[in-house]
C-alpha cells in the first residue's frame, strides 16, 4: 500500500507541474464533492443528492480551484515572492480583505440560486441576515491558516493546502448555508 500511495503522490506532483491550473482545478472539485456528501450526511440527509454533490463538484472546480491558482499568482507577483514577515501579513491582509468577502459572497450566492435554486429575494435575504456572521467567522479562522500558507507553503501548493483546509471550511458553510430553513420556491424539489 506504502508503494501505491507513493506512486500515485508522484503522478499527481508531475501532473501539479505539467499543468497546474487543470490539477488545482480538479483537486477542489473533489474536495468540494468530499466535503459536501459529509455535509450531507452531518444534516441527516439520508440518500446522497447528486444533483446537489454535482454542482458543488462544478463550483470547486470551475470557480475555486482557478480562482485560488491565479490569487496566489498575483500575490506573489504583487510582493515579489517575499516571505519576511511584514510581507506575509500584507498578503493575508489583501487575502482576507478582497478574496475572502467574495469567496463566501459567491459561495453563499451560488448555494442559494443555483444549488438550493432559490428565487433572488429569498437568497438576498438570506445574505443580508447570514453574510456578516459567516464572514466575521471567516476572519477569525482564515487569516491563520493564510498565515501558514504564505510563509511555509511554496507557491505550487498553496491551492492545494487552501483546498484541503476549505475541506472543513465547506462544511461549517454547508451546514450554515442550511441552518435556516427557508420555503422552497413553487415546483421545484
């Protein structure tokens, strides 16, 4: 087993070099669809919805991984790869001041319309009432964890350790995106 594992954390380091953006998208696809079918199973739904595990696959893959593989790009360019510590506390500052408000804008956003397929005055309630407590949430959580990324993680695998850390982080949005039952909009399931 030690062999197999071995060889499949080399292929996918060979993949992560040869082609980056397409390794990074697919790793938070399948950490997004991981982490919704706990989500699943933490909020008792019994029988796994795939309509649902899809469109969360969707959203890790075309939206995150990208989204995180060219952020950290342009933030290493910004500060010239610099890793001394006044420099890794302006890139978590610009971190948590741009990208994470709008990750969990969108994240909320396109849990709300697309996968729960809520009309637009439903969502945009839900996000005046529940936006400020998830990111007030985040910013005492992700701010750490951007910390780590920035100062130890070399640039390759930053998507990755932030894909594994929103592993946990997509539940805790999960299970919050649900706390609140709100009517299902007129015929749809």
């Amino acid at each position: 087993m030690g062999s197999l594992a071995k060889t499949g954390l080399q292929q996918y380091l060979r993949q992560l070099q040869r082609h980056p953006l397409r390794t990074k998208a697919i790793t938070a696809g399948v950490l997004s669809a991981i982490s919704d079918i706990v989500s699943q199973k933490l909020t008792g739904i019994q029988k796994l919805q795939l309509k649902r595990l899809l469109l969360k696959v969707i959203f890790g893959a075309v939206y995150l991984g990208p989204f995180g593989h060219f952020l950290h790009i342009i933030l290493d360019k910004m500060f010239k790869g610099k890793k001394d510590t006044k420099t890794v506390a302006k890139k978590v500052l610009v971190e948590q001041l741009t990208a994470s408000p709008w990750n969990n804008f969108m994240f909320m956003l396109y849990y709300g319309l697309v996968v729960e397929g809520r009309p637009w005055n439903q969502v945009k309630t839900k996000l005046k009432k529940d936006y400020p407590a998830v990111q007030y949430a985040s910013w005492t959580f992700w701010p750490v964890v951007g910390w780590i990324n920035h100062q130890y993680v070399p640039l390759q695998f930053r998507v990755i350790f932030h894909s594994l850390i929103a592993f946990g982080w997509g539940i805790f949005l999960n299970l919050r995106a649900r706390s609140i039952a709100l009517p299902k909009a007129k015929g749809r399931d």
